[in-house]
C-alpha cells in the first residue's frame, strides 16, 4: 500500500511527472520538495515547491529509505546523484506528528519550562526526532516544536495504530 492509497497509480504517475517536469524547467539539482493538493476527484494543483529539506522529510525517507540529508549534503558537496527517480520505490505508510510544548488548555499558546520526564516511544517502524531530554528547558523565545515523531508500517491502519500506540508512550 502506498502513502496516499485514495490515489491510483496512474494519478501518482501524472504527480511525478509533473513534479520533475517542474524542477527540470527550473534546473534544479540538489533536493526540494514539489507539493501538490489533490481533491476528492483525484485532479491536482500545484502549491509551491520548496528547495530545502521540510519538517517532514522522515515520512519521505521512511516509504523509500532513502536517506534526504545524506542525499542533499553529497550533491552540494558535488557529487552526481546515485539513483534516478524510476529507482525509487514506495513501501508501506508513513505518518509524522510533531510535539509541541503547547497549552491545550489555554489555546495552544507555547507553554515553556523545564522536561522532567520524558518516554520516548519505541518499537518497530518508530522513529522519533528530538534535541529535547528529561531535564532540557523549553524556551518561550523560539517555536514550540520539541520533536517528531514518525511511524511506518505495511498500511495506513497499522500506521495510524502504531501512532495512536507512540502517542500514548511519549
């Protein structure tokens, strides 16, 4: 099962397509990302792409193990790039959620101070992305993000299981 199973492979074909179409007319060389939105019939737009690497990159390189920040330091180091885009494959479903110090109870808004504790969940096909640890102090003066973490599993149920499941560790 791919990441987004509502779509057929010949719509994900016309994605890519146009995705490399994209950066090719732009001669761009080092990694970015091409995003699109599809509606609920299956036609898709454009948004904007962006040439550096996102907050959500581990879901990319969870479905086709490749490794994004290695792949773009060889490139701008000026090496060629080691796969073409027919090399890469799809396997299984990936999800990210981000970990915010927020205060559901008062909107959202950032609640700094001090980690006294903190589990981080484990397990098969969980990753977790983090600078915080049990005693780091979470600044008022920068985004609220402490960590992410990412799950990839056969299909998008056992993805959603096995977040609902990390969730619940952190």
């Amino acid at each position: 099962e791919s990441p987004a199973p509502h779509l057929d492979q010949k719509t994900r074909e016309a994605i890519c397509d146009a995705a490399i179409k994209m950066v090719r007319a732009a001669n761009y060389t080092n990694v970015g990302t091409v995003e699109f939105i599809i509606d609920s019939e299956g036609n898709f737009y454009f948004i904007e792409v962006n040439a550096r690497i996102q907050v959500e990159h581990p879901v990319t390189e969870m479905v086709t193990g490749i490794d994004l920040i290695i792949t773009q330091l060889r490139i701008a180091s000026g090496e060629e790039l080691s796969f073409r885009q027919e090399d890469i494959t799809l396997s299984g479903a990936a999800i990210e959620c981000r970990i915010n110090a927020e205060d559901p109870e008062k909107n959202f808004q950032p609640s700094p101070g001090r980690i006294t504790q903190m589990i981080v969940p484990g397990g098969p096909g969980v990753r977790f992305d983090s600078h915080a640890y049990a005693g780091y102090t979470v600044s008022p003066h920068y985004d609220s993000m402490v960590g992410k973490i990412i799950v990839h599993q056969p299909t998008r149920q056992e993805a959603i299981d096995c977040m609902l499941r990390a969730l619940d560790e952190l």
